[in-house]
C-alpha cells in the first residue's frame, strides 16, 4: 500500500499527490491540517476516498504551514517525560486537528501517521493512543517486520532510521495496549535532504514491498514555495516522477 504523506503542506503538492492517486499510482494519503487547502482539492480527495483510497491524518506539531496548528521544537517533543502544561499543549492541538480533519471530510480518519513520526516519540504516543478512533481505524508503525527490511531501510534511510525504529517498537507496545491497530510492515526511509540517493533508493524500496507493506512516500511539487526543512524540493520531484513512470 503506496501512502503518500504532507498533503495539505502546498498547493503544487497537493495537485501531485491527486494526480498520483487519479492514476492508481498512489493508494492513499495523509492530510496536514491547514486552513488553506483548496476547497476543491478537498472535494477531488473525498471523491477519492470514496473509491476506497485511505486518507489519514498527518499530525503536526513541528512544520509551520498556513493555517495550521502550533508548533514546537522537535527535540523538546523527544523527551520521555514533559510536563503536565505542555503534554496538555499538545494535546489540544491534536484535538483540534482531529476535529478540523472531521470538518472537512465529514468522518475520522483511516489513519493516523505524522509529520517526523512524532506519534511514536514516547509522551506523544499515549496522547495519540487516546486519540477517537473507529472499527476500522489504524496508526502507521514505522518498523519494518523483517531484518532484511530493516537493513534495507537503514541503508537508503541512514542512521536516523534506528532512532525512529527504537521510538516505534516502544510505541508499539502503547498501541496494542490501547487497542489500535497498527500496519504489519513498513518501508520507505530515505535521505530526503539527498536526491541522488532517493534516485538510486527508491526503486529498490518499491521494488521489494510486498502487498502488506506500508510504503511511506513524499511526492510534490520542486516549485511549491511551501517546502520542509532537511527535505529538498528536487527529492520531492523525483519521487513524483518515479512513481508516475514506474510499474
């Protein structure tokens, strides 16, 4: 399953990641809660989703974006343990993306995922876990269920990628305790800062999941005027591009 994250991040983001999902490149997407998203860019993702393609909510306590939530350092969201008035910060702001999310597609989401995996960080994960959810609703895991998929990851990801799959093999076990469901499999690291690498990773990365295997993607737009920070606009294009091309 081919996901693509940070729709609702740019217009010209927005407009690839539709395009990608109206050829059955993409099989879903993850929405960052902005208050500038195109209506009508709405109304194409909710006929979309219609059709069966999964549209989740991409939590965002990190990027700034118009119209969007709060914000904070990333590394003051990492601690294990943050005090009971910025625990209670935070959990406004995912409240309040969770109901604007409602507003404009008139259900929960299918997913819940974020925006540099901040839902696993371990305060963050239980505030996620309590999150309302429905039968059929999921938080994307990002570990890869097999060593070699690991391995595989870790190369075209680089060393970030252990970090993030510690924080989700803890985050796991508040998941299951709460009950959420979780993907089986993961894939879908990459040096995003490097287009080079995601020219030569990518491929290898598709090419390997299997049918239960989550493919986290970002493509877009290289002239959108709003991009991340440590992402290049080119990585972004290039991942458009291969995904457009290939099989």
């Amino acid at each position: 399953m081919r996901i693509a994250d940070d729709f609702g991040l740019g217009r010209g983001h927005d407009r690839v990641i539709l395009s990608l999902l109206e050829t059955g490149r993409l099989d879903g997407t993850s929405v960052m809660i902005s208050t500038s998203i195109d209506p009508e860019d709405i109304d194409r993702l909710r006929e979309f989703r219609i059709t069966g393609v999964k549209v989740g909510l991409h939590l965002n306590l990190t990027q700034t974006i118009p119209g969007g939530a709060p914000i904070w350092p990333l590394a003051g969201l990492m601690r294990p343990m943050l005090d009971a008035g910025f625990l209670d910060e935070i959990n406004l702001s995912l409240t309040w993306q969770v109901e604007t999310f409602v507003i404009l597609f008139g259900s929960l989401p299918d997913f819940y995922d974020s925006h540099q995996h901040c839902h696993c960080f371990p305060a963050i994960a239980r505030l996620v876990a309590d999150l309302p959810t429905g039968t059929e609703t999921w938080v994307r895991l990002p570990l890869p269920a097999t060593w070699a998929g690991r391995w595989l990851n870790f190369r075209a990801g680089g060393p970030k990628v252990l970090v993030i799959m510690t924080l989700a093999a803890r985050a796991h076990t508040t998941f299951s305790k709460a009950g959420l469901k979780t993907n089986r499999d993961f894939s879908g690291f990459l040096r995003l800062g490097d287009p080079n690498s995601v020219r030569r990773w990518l491929p290898r990365l598709l090419s390997s999941g299997t049918p239960d295997c989550l493919m986290m993607l970002h493509p877009g737009d290289s002239a959108d005027p709003m991009q991340c920070a440590g992402h290049s606009p080119g990585c972004r294009a290039i991942e458009a591009k291969l995904l457009f091309e290939g099989p």
